[in-house]
C-alpha cells in the first residue's frame, strides 16, 4: 500500500468521524477537499512518470 494510499484512508476515517459531530462538519468538508486533491495529485505524478518513461524508453508510445 502506497503512503498515498494510507493517508487517504486516515483523511476517509477523520472525514467521517467529524461529520458525525454537527459542530465539524465543515472541517469534514475541507478534509473531503484534501482527500480529493490527493488524487488528483497522485493521477498526476502517475501521468508524470509514463511521460519519463516514454521519454527515456525514447519510443513513441503515445498515440499524438
């Protein structure tokens, strides 16, 4: 399991821990924002890292 992975997970159990108390609920709303965002962040360096590879593999992978 990827650190990714696990802090998403911990971000999933405090969102919904927070959302139980009326008082939190926008904390949970911000906690949902971060673990939206590491997502996208980790959908990125995945992204990232084919490009290196098509780059240093230097063949034409992609289709454009």
């Amino acid at each position: 399991m990827t650190s990714v992975n696990v802090k998403k997970i911990l971000l999933f159990e405090a969102r919904d821990k927070l959302r139980t108390e009326e008082n939190n609920y926008e904390f949970a709303q911000v906690l949902e924002f971060l673990e939206n965002r590491i997502s996208f962040l980790a959908f990125q360096f995945q992204v990232l890292n084919f490009c290196f590879f098509c780059f240093k593999t230097k063949e034409n992978l992609l289709p454009f």
